[in-house]
C-alpha cells in the first residue's frame, strides 16, 4: 500500500480509503466490521464517515455509520491505528432529522455535531474533520448552472473556520478539511486562513472518476499549489464504471438498483462512455472498476481514493487496484474517449 502526506500535514494516509456510507443501511454491523478488519490487515489505515450516514439519509439510520465504526473501536482497541475522518453536513431542507433541519455550519451547529459524533465514536479526537457542503447556495452534488445570490449571510467560512479552531484548541479535531467545494470556496478557505490566522485546510473531498473529470478544471491546480490534495470520492460512479449496469441490468441489491433515484451516474452519455472505458479495459487485460481506481490514483492532485463495497468481493478487487499501473498507452486511450465525451456526468 502506498501512503501520502494529508495537505501539509505530518500525517501519512493510506491512497485507499475505506468508505463507510453503506453500513447502516446495505451493510449491517458484521458486515462492516469485516470490511474494516479485512481493509486493516491490507495496509489501510484511512477511514471515512459522517453525521449524515448512512446513505440515503434517513432519520432511524442518522448516525448508525458512525456508531458501528465506534463498536469496531471498542471491541478492537485499533483507534490509534485509524486515521478518521468525518463531517459535519451543511445547511439542508432533506434532512429535517438533522438538528431540527436547521443545520448550518455556524459555531453553535459544528460544535454540537463533533461532540455527537465523538460520543458514536467512542473516541476523544477525529484526525481529519471535514464540512460536507458548503453553508452558501452554490454548485455541488452535480448541479448545472450557477445562479448567484448576493447574501452575505450565507457565506459563514470565516465563522466556520474559528469553530474549528476551538474544536482544534480542545484536541477535538486534529486537521480539518472541505467537502463538496468550488474553487472559489477552497480559496476563500486558503485566503481567511492566511489573513486571519484561522486553520488552514488539508484536504478538499469531491467526487472524481472517468464520467466525472471536472474537478481537473481549476481545483486541481489548487489541490497541488497548496497542498490540499483531493480525496476522491465515487470514484467508480456509483458502480457504472465496473461494468455491471450495462445494457440495462439491474443486479439485486446493487445500489442504483435498490435507490433508483441516484441518476447522477446514468444517462446515455455515460453509457457511451463507459463501454468505451470498459473496451480499453479489456484490452489491456485490465477489470474495468481496477482500472478506473487506478486511473485516478495516479493523478497527481490526488492524495486518497475512498471506496465502498456492500460485499467482500468487491472490497477485495477495489483495494487490489493499488497493484495496478497504468500504461502510457492506456492513458493515451483513456485520454481520447475523454476528449470525444468528456464529463458526461458533472
């Protein structure tokens, strides 16, 4: 397993992530204690969750990811071999169970969430704590469109950014980092940072895979100028990249299967491409989803890649791609269907 630096941190985190969303919901407590005991014993030492989890969110189910990981911890007594990171949702009119659905990222609102979450924990410190989404209206979670609002009141980093400092002073939080940001957001982050001796962000978690290429367009530069490498999430697309959607099927109990109303991955474009991508795979004798894991570890913007699997086999397969390079000539191939569909799925 190869390990990077998180930002300009002393931290070395494994370039696989073990994601976390699922359990809770597709995946019970035995289930995801054997993932992170399988993940563990292969080099993995990066673990993602949230408040929110798991996925989709849900009031009876708020919480359940980070509860399970807590229980890990306990039986286990492996906490000080994990680096984990967690969130803190934003604003939200979906998850009325969060906070009585007034969650912001104000001081009241992150303090409370990182206390909560450290009690599901079972710990006294989250290594990497993270906003979800941004406080202001803006483009994440695949909106088109930019339609600007000029109210201050929504741009709450540098309130946010003093928060963390307590949770930081506390020994709460040990490195804080951004989710679902725009350039202009992880600037700002960068720019208070620097101006009002605030914290300084380590990490920027967005999505990233071959249907989703966006963030190459200015965050990438950010992400090595600054040290604030992306921590990659979908990077399989929600499972299209592997293949097993293709033509129509539906496997049982896959995700886009059971949550139909994912349709962020889905569309003819997407399906183009992908069997584009899925052709290259196969001529270079390389799994698809193994491929597009390692397309995206390679970058150079990217310190961590966060998968997720309901099962073992999966699981397996996704944390073997980090045996896998990619040949100038396969990137050559990648790059041209690249070119003719690019982003089919911002």
């Amino acid at each position: 397993m190869k390990y990077n630096k998180l930002g300009s941190s002393d931290i070395n985190i494994s370039s696989i992530c073990l994601g976390s969303m699922t359990w809770g919901e597709q995946n019970n407590q035995a289930q995801a204690f054997e993932q992170m005991h399988y993940a563990h014993e292969r080099g993995i030492n990066f673990f993602d969750t949230a408040e929110l989890y798991a996925v989709p969110p849900k009031a009876d189910t708020y919480g359940k990811t980070e509860s399970i990981i807590g229980e890990w911890f306990k039986q286990t007594g492996r906490r000080h071999n994990i680096i984990l990171a967690s969130k803190v949702c934003g604003p939200t009119t979906w998850c009325p169970h969060i906070r009585d659905g007034k969650a912001r990222l104000d001081r009241k609102n992150i303090i409370a969430a990182c206390e909560a979450s450290l009690q599901r924990l079972q710990t006294d410190y989250i290594d990497l704590y993270q906003t979800h989404w941004p406080d202001r209206k803006t483009n994440y979670f695949g909106k088109l469109g930019y339609q600007h609002e000029n109210d201050e009141s929504n741009d709450n980093i540098e309130e946010t950014l003093s928060a963390m400092q307590e949770l930081l002073d506390a020994g709460k939080v040990r490195h804080i980092g951004i989710s679902n940001e725009t350039p202009w957001g992880a600037l700002q982050h960068l720019r208070l940072s620097e101006t009002k001796g605030l914290p300084r962000i380590d990490s920027i978690q967005n999505p990233y895979n071959l249907l989703n290429r966006s963030y190459e367009i200015g965050l990438a530069e950010i992400s090595c100028r600054e040290k604030v490498g992306l921590l990659a999430y979908s990077p399989l697309a929600f499972g299209v990249l592997s293949g097993k959607y293709m033509n129509g099927n539906r496997p049982a109990d896959a995700r886009i299967t059971l949550f139909e109303h994912y349709t962020r991955y889905s569309n003819a474009e997407a399906d183009r491409a992908t069997a584009a991508y899925i052709d290259i795979a196969n001529k270079y004798g390389l799994d698809p989803a193994q491929m597009a894991l390692a397309f995206i570890r390679q970058q150079p913007f990217v310190s961590s890649t966060i998968i997720g699997a309901t099962n073992m086999q999966q699981l397996a397969s996704n944390i073997a791609s980090h045996a896998v390079t990619l040949s100038e000539a396969c990137l050559l191939e990648i790059e041209s269907i690249h070119r003719m569909q690019p982003n089919p799925c911002p």
